[in-house]
C-alpha cells in the first residue's frame, strides 16, 4: 500500500515532464536557423545579407533572439531581443533597422513579426513553417532603413 502513493506521484512528475517536453517541442520558432541565399528573394537586391543566423531559445511564453548578420556590406551586426507571442512591442538591442518588435502566434505554424523604428511600423514579417520542422519562409514587406520599399522573400534551413 505505500508504494502505491510513490509510484502515483512518480507518474504525475514523468507525466508534467512529459507535457513540457511536448509543448517545448512545439514551438517551431526553437532552436537555431540560417538563411538559404540561394532560395530567397531580395528586393532591392543588392541590399541582401551575406549570412545571417538565429537562434532562438524558449523564454516564458515567447522566445529570446539571438541574431548574428553580415550584411550586403560585409559588415557583422548582432542584435537580440525577448518577445512574447502577445503583440506588444518589446526593444530590440543593436538593430540599426529597428528598436521595437512584436509577435503574434496566427496558428502552429504561421507566426506574424512587427518592426518599429521610432514608434514608427518599418515592416511586417510573416513566417510559414514547414510541418517537419526542417524549414520556413519569411516574407517580409514595408521599408528598410534607406528609405526603399521591400518586398523579401527569405527561406531558413535549421540547423
């Protein structure tokens, strides 16, 4: 009779354990992304990144960003930010293109990302998921930090 107790809440501890692990898994936005230039589209052109990688980690119920950049120049860039899937904006830490974002979750696999410079909406962001896991596309419209419209479509492998 005493065991009965120990084994019951050994399987409610394996059970919460087992519920976390599924809803970590869940989030597609986990883990860490590189661009596949040879698949995206920039437009202007001539303003596409050399690398850029991502790596997201799960923090509350949202993500902290860590992105690493080479841009159209050669120049490295690296910014960060902790966003919540709630649309508020949140700072983003060494984006010269913006200093606010915000994230809704649309459905499992469809996330939408706003950006601000100035209070002011530069572009929104649309990420599509693939059902393994294994990649999404980007698009993403508005204006970038020259003034220009853009109109990119941008596919990331995971790593």
């Amino acid at each position: 009779m005493k065991q009965r107790p120990f084994a019951v809440i050994c399987f409610a501890w394996g059970f919460l354990l087992a519920l976390s692990a599924a809803a970590y898994a869940q989030d597609p936005n986990l883990g860490s992304w590189r661009v596949d230039l040879a698949k995206s589209k920039y437009n202007p052109a001539n303003l596409a990144p050399k690398s850029i990688t991502v790596k997201s980690s799960a923090s509350g119920n949202g993500l902290n960003v860590v992105v690493e950049v080479v841009d159209s120049a050669g120049k490295p860039l690296h910014y960060e930010y902790t966003v919540a899937y709630d649309g508020r904006d949140v700072p983003v830490k060494g984006d010269p293109g913006r200093d606010a974002t915000a994230m809704k979750k649309i459905d499992d696999v469809t996330f939408e990302q706003t950006n601000k410079k100035d209070g002011k909406v530069t572009t929104v962001s649309r990420f599509v998921y693939t059902r393994d896991g294994k990649s999404r596309t980007q698009t993403t419209t508005g204006v970038n930090p020259q003034g220009e419209k853009i109109n990119n479509t941008v596919v990331w492998l995971r790593q």
